[in-house]
C-alpha cells in the first residue's frame, strides 16, 4: 500500500509531504496514496547505537525469539535503527528481511582477549589474534568489528598498538571500530589508536577530546546504563572499585558536555534492558549539558547520517516517527509516538 503523510519535518522545521514507494520515500505524489499522517512533528526513527538485542544475561542464551521481541520493543518505542556493537552470536541475516524490524547495523561478535571479558560471552581471541578475528566480524556483519579495550579498573587495557593494528586493518578492508572503554588508559589508547567509535568512555581524558573531533571518533557514553547504577554502587561498602566507578560517574557529564562542545560527535546508545528506552538517554544527553536539538539528533537525523541512513528526503528509507507536539520544545513527548512508519507501512 502506498502511503501519504504530511507534517513538520525535523530538523529544518519546514512543513512537507512524502509518499511511499516501497520502503523509500518519495517527494512527488504517487497515485492511489493512502493519507495516514495529516500534520503533527515528522521525526527520522530514533535510533539507539549501542543496544544488545538477543540475550538479557550472562546465563541466558542468544536466541531468535528473543531477538525479535527486544527488537520489536524498540520499533514499538519508534526505535527504528539500532547498531548493535557486539552480540554474543552475529545477526542473523532474517532480521533485514523481516519488514516488521528495524533496520540494523551490526558489528558482530564482541572481540575479548585474555582476562578482558565475560569468558566465553563473545568470541575470545589472543592478542596475536585480534587483527584477524576484527576484520572477519567487520566483513561477516555490517562493516562494524567491537573490541573490548579495557575491563578492570585495576589491570592494564589492551595495547595501544595492537588496538592501532586492528583500526588499520579493518579501515583497510572499509570497515569501522568500536572500542569498549572504561578506564582512563583504555579510553587514551582507543582514542590514540583511531577507533571510529569509543564506547562508554568513562574516565575519559578531557585533553583527548580535540583529537577525537580531529579524527572523527565519536562519542557514545550510555548515560542511561550508568545512571540505572548510581545509588546502588553507593550503597556499597567503600572499596577501590566502588570508588573508582563513582569517580568516573562524576566526570562522565561534564566530559560529555565538553566533547559536544569541541565537535565530536555525540551519539545515543542505552546499553540496557528492557530494548525501546532510548528516550532516557536523550533525557540524560540534556541533563549532561547539551541542547535539546542536539541530544535529539544524536538519537534520530545525527545517528542515521553517521551509520549512513539518510533522513527524511527524497529517495529516503520511509521511517518516521510523528508526534503531536515539537518533541526539541518538549521532549516529553518522545514517550508518546503518535504514528510508526516503518519500511513504508505504518507499525503503530
């Protein structure tokens, strides 16, 4: 069915009309078009760039079913492209077939070296390993590799150079690198290293920021996840840990408001359960400092254009979100979709 809508387009607030030609957006009339959006706010579906969809838990293996209902909690909350940087198995390749599903961007299997991860949760590779293991996840998956640069507080990140030797290899073959990053020295070397994007970033070393922005690494600091932790790591018994976590919790705001401002791109991903709650994480992009048109591009027109999904154009991928109020004036009403359009057929 060929569908008609019309309304406010963010961001350039200017009033259009689009058609649907299959799952592409049109700006000249189709005939036959079904009107299914008459006014209200056109958004680009939200995006969430750091989600695990397809397992809850350490014990609880990745399974289709569950995939498809954490992905469909997203689309339901007008999620309507997620990156998934490191899964405990690759997508699989019926998720982009399924017109029911948001589009995905996978970065494969999280890449763990000895001592570095969850044992056995994603895949475990030797230092000597990783450059071959990052570019079979890049070329298996959607062009993205993710590699857990750093784990406790307390032992050494993965080398510098080993982490640069994976970012050359996998740009080589065109793709891109995700690091997992928590500690001070494991944020430095991803950043030293040219990773496309650092993950979490707590305990980021605000003098590496004009070098992130310099290179084009961008930011994704999950605030929401964090946030989830805060009063209960408070409530543990004072230890180098709890302290160590709480400390970077403090700086983490502040780091983002300053990387937002130096240029780097900053980008929304929950890092958490249940799947469709990115909406709180560009709440928390607000409370860190940055505007609200900012924090809502991280999540929608600014996340799509960085994964190279266009927004809403002409010859676009017909996904939008519409809601009844201007969501920069109030994001409030990012809770409360009016519409759902997905791949050109309307889902809500």
């Amino acid at each position: 069915m060929t569908l008609q809508v019309r309304g406010i387009v963010l961001p350039e607030r200017e009033e259009r009309t689009f058609w649907t030609d299959g799952d592409r957006l049109r700006t000249e009339p189709v005939p036959g078009a079904q009107l299914v959006v008459d006014g209200g706010w056109l958004l680009p579906g939200l995006v969430d760039v750091h989600t695990h969809p397809g397992t809850e838990a350490l014990d609880t293996p990745f399974t289709d079913e569950t995939l498809r209902r954490h992905l469909t909690e997203h689309r339901d909350a007008g999620v309507l492209a997620v990156r998934t940087p490191g899964s405990a198995a690759r997508i699989p390749a019926w998720v982009d077939e399924d017109p029911e599903l948001p589009r995905v961007r996978s970065a494969g299997r999280w890449l763990a070296t000895p001592g570095r991860f969850f044992p056995g949760f994603g895949r475990d590779v030797s230092e000597a390993d990783l450059v071959r293991a990052a570019v079979e996840e890049a070329e298996a998956s959607s062009g993205w590799c993710k590699v857990i640069a750093d784990w406790r507080h307390d032992e050494p990140p993965l080398p510098a150079d080993v982490l640069a030797a994976v970012v050359e290899a996998v740009h080589a073959v065109g793709g891109r690198v995700a690091a997992h990053c928590q500690t001070a020295d494991g944020s430095r070397n991803a950043v030293l290293a040219g990773v496309d994007s650092l993950e979490h970033g707590m305990h980021l070393d605000p003098g590496l920021i004009d070098r992130m922005a310099a290179q084009g690494t961008a930011f994704v600091p999950t605030l929401s996840a964090f946030a989830a932790g805060v009063d209960r790591r408070r409530a543990e018994e004072p230890s180098a840990r709890r302290d160590w976590w709480l400390s970077g919790w403090e700086s983490l705001l502040p780091t983002v408001t300053a990387a937002y401002e130096a240029g780097v791109t900053v980008l929304a991903g929950t890092d958490s359960f249940p799947c469709g709650t990115v909406t709180s994480e560009i709440h928390w992009l607000i409370r860190a400092g940055l505007p609200a048109r900012a924090a809502l591009g991280a999540a929608s027109w600014g996340a799509r254009s960085w994964l190279g999904l266009p927004g809403l154009v002409d010859g676009g991928p017909a996904d939008l979100v519409v809601y009844d109020a201007d969501p920069i004036a109030d994001p409030s009403v990012l809770a409360h979709p009016r519409r759902i359009v997905l791949r050109g057929r309307v889902v809500v």
